[in-house]
C-alpha cells in the first residue's frame, strides 16, 4: 500500500500584500506531477486548504482542480484545518456528489463543527485489492467548542489535550472494529498541535502553545499518522510511532526562511515496518534574510537571485535612498522590507547604572541639548524646553471617578451581609 501525504497549502496566502497565485499554481502542479509518478492507494490532505475561512473564488476554483485530478489518480481525502471553513467543506462535498464516481468516494471532504463526535473512519481497498486501507480521520477541533464536547474535562491547562485524546481512543476503537491483521493496513490523521513538533512561526502562535499541546505518546498506534497544523516537515515524538508532519508546499512566511519543503510518500503491509520518504518540492521562491553592508550585498548579490529578500544593512552614518540603492545591488530579488541598523542613529540601552544615576538626571537639560544638536533655532527650542520643564512639574490631573467605580467604592464601604437580606449578622 502507497499513501502520499500533503497538507497546509493555505491556498490564498499572500506575502506583504504581494500575490503568490503563480508559485501555488506551480507546486500543485509538481505536487501532482509526484502522484502520477508514485501511483498512491491513496492521497491525504491533513488541514488548512485554504488561507482563509472566506477564500476568494479563484482560490476554491485553483483547489477543485488540483483536487480532482489528484483524484483521478487514487482517492483523495482532505481533512478540516483551523482555517477551513466547515460549510465551504459541506457545499464542496455536495459538488462531489455530483462527480460521475460520486459512488466510489474518489474525493471527500472531512470537517467538523464542534458540534457532534467530529471523526470518522473511512475504508478503501487497495488498487490490486489485497489490502484495505482504513483511514481514522480527526479534522480540527477548535478549543472554543470543545467544552460542548467534553463537559467533564472542565478548563484546566491539559484539558483540551485531555479531550483529544478520548477522541482519538474513541476512532482507534472503531478503526480496530473487524480490524483483519493480514489484510488492514491502518492509519490516522489529524490537524493538531503535538507537543514534540517544531513550529514554523508561521502558524497562528496561540494555537501552538504548550495548552494545547497534544501528548506525542498519546498519539494511536498505526501504520502511519498524517498530521497537519505544523508548517516545517518534521517527523514527530522518538522515532517509536511513524507520525510525521508533511508540513507546508511554500515558505508560507519569513519563519520558514531556509525549509526544505516537501511531501510525503508512505509504504506499508501488514506485519512489515512502514517505509516513509519525503519528496522535495521546488516550484515556491525562497524566502531570505540578510544582515550587512551595501559592500557585502553586493558580493553576495547572485545568491538572492529571484527570492523574496528582507535586508537589515548596517552602516555608520545614515544612507540616503537606502531602499533604491539596495534594490540596484539585487536586482533579481523582490524586495519585501529594508531596513537600516545605523550606528549613528542607534540608541543606547539604558543599564542598571543609568537607573542608579536617575536621580542626579537633568531630564530637561538633556532635552535642551538634544534640540540643539538636531538644529531646531534658538528662540524655538527655549519655548519647546519651557512648555516641556512645566509638564515635568505639573501633577497629573486625578480624573473624576466614574459611575461604575462610584457604584463598587459604595459597596466596599457597605459590603454584604445577611443583615441586608433582612438576617441578623452573627458574630464568632
């Protein structure tokens, strides 16, 4: 049994504004270039198709028709992710019913609203039919919606790692559910944050923070674990359990400056270890940072060749035209921001010494000379200095209280006893 593995294309996603159709257009080509070579049973998307829980129309139309052809090649499911919109995914499967093999389930979609048991257990036989691949696939549950789902667990830090968890016993118990040992080929995914990974920095940072964290070892024991959320592609927890994050098709962001995208193809049989190998993807611009003088840019200036570029120059007196003279020195590159760390215009961190001479600190004869030292006249700069020495002497106005803060200062000064329900207070 053959299994590709993709995930997190967030198709829509742009770079400071600037559009990435083309470079989505080419790795989803190349991407399928890979499926027509390897002949997969089976192709699974693990989350995040979309940037956006709106995509713009183009975006859905450039997803259908990667997606079908990925499923004329062996079917293909494509699992919620955080960005993913679950009734864009329900109108998506509609039009998949409408397909001439509507019947063979060749494309579906997997969501959940957080509103009933989100996973589900998908069966598909192999294409010589000696194998049957079930599929336990878990769509992204979002931590806002999973009180509704697990009221015991309560909003204790581990609690919603605690809920996925019971959700995935609860899909292991039925994927093993007329499990056949000589036949089955099992597998699980999921879009979630598991402890062990490394983020891109690309992600939505709060959902890959250490509450939300999925414990590696909890993960279900298969063939294969499909994970997405996680943009670098990375294998994930000791090596005991064949789980890996295919990660993004593009460096979605700065963050992922220097990855090796890719995705993956997995082989296993029953009763033999799963062979797992990564398929590098090419068709993205590379994102780099660069950190030096114009001199030094311009020495390395071929390595920059059509990538997008954010360049920090340093230098000792102010630059002027900076941007444009950086631009003439990498002329291939797509310039995304730069910046100048100049010496001269650099503030000095103040240290614990300043804090213990603050008191012998002339704050307005420091101001004074900085006025003088950036020409601002004389005449100026002495009522500038004045207007500021009155601020510095004046108290800062104490506003009038508000009526909800003249409400709580009454009911300090009253607080609630028995007595004003009409009890007698009694004292110990």
């Amino acid at each position: 049994m053959k299994a590709l593995h993709t995930s997190d294309w967030h198709l829509g996603r742009t770079l400071q504004r600037r559009s990435r159709d083309a470079e989505f257009d080419a790795v989803l080509a190349e991407i399928t270039a890979i499926a027509e070579r390897v002949q997969p049973d089976l192709i699974v998307h693990s989350g995040d198709l979309f940037d956006s829980y709106r995509p713009a129309h183009k975006d859905v139309l450039r997803a259908m028709r990667c997606l079908n052809g990925l499923a004329r090649i062996a079917p293909t499911v494509v699992l919620g992710g955080n960005h993913d919109s679950p009734e864009l995914f329900d109108l998506l499967n509609y039009v998949c019913t409408l397909r001439p093999d509507a019947d063979q389930g060749r494309l579906r979609f997997v969501h959940s609203r957080g509103d009933s048991d989100p996973g589900t257990v998908l069966d598909f036989d192999s294409r010589d039919g000696h194998e049957r691949i079930r599929l336990a696939a878990l769509p992204y549950v979002h931590p806002n919606r999973y009180l509704h789902l697990f009221p015991g667990f309560g909003t204790t830090e581990g609690a919603y790692a605690a809920g996925l968890r019971e959700l995935q016993d609860g899909l292991l118990t039925r994927l093993r559910d007329g499990y056949d040992p000589g036949r089955d080929v099992l597998l699980f995914t999921a879009h979630q944050y598991v402890a062990s990974a490394v983020p891109a920095q690309s992600e939505r940072m709060w959902e890959v923070r250490e509450p939300y964290a999925t414990d590696p070892d909890a993960l279900p024991q298969v063939a294969y674990c499909a994970l997405g959320h996680i943009h670098k592609p990375q294998p994930v927890g000791t090596g005991r359990l064949p789980a890996r994050y295919a990660g993004s098709p593009l460096q979605m962001d700065f963050g992922e400056s220097g990855e090796t995208k890719s995705v993956t193809v997995v082989e296993a049989e029953p009763g033999r270890r799963t062979l797992i190998t990564p398929h590098t993807l090419h068709s993205g611009r590379r994102l780099e940072h660069f950190q030096g003088t114009l001199d030094e840019l311009q020495a390395d200036a071929a390595r920059y060749s059509g990538v997008y570029l954010k360049a920090v120059i340093h230098s000792d007196e102010p630059i002027l035209q900076l941007g444009d003279k950086v631009a003439d020195l990498v002329p291939e590159a797509v310039l995304v921001a730069v910046e100048e760390n100049c010496a001269a215009t650099r503030a000095s961190v103040l240290t614990g010494a300043d804090a213990a001479d603050d008191s012998q600190l002339d704050v307005t004869a420091v101001f004074s000379s900085y006025l003088a030292e950036t020409g601002t006249p004389g005449q100026r700069a002495d009522e500038v200095v004045a207007s500021f020495a009155n601020l510095l002497s004046a108290p800062d106005p104490v506003p009038p209280a508000c009526a909800a803060e003249q409400l709580l200062s009454k009911a300090l000064a009253s607080p609630w006893t028995d007595a004003a329900r009409g009890g007698t207070e009694t004292a110990s």
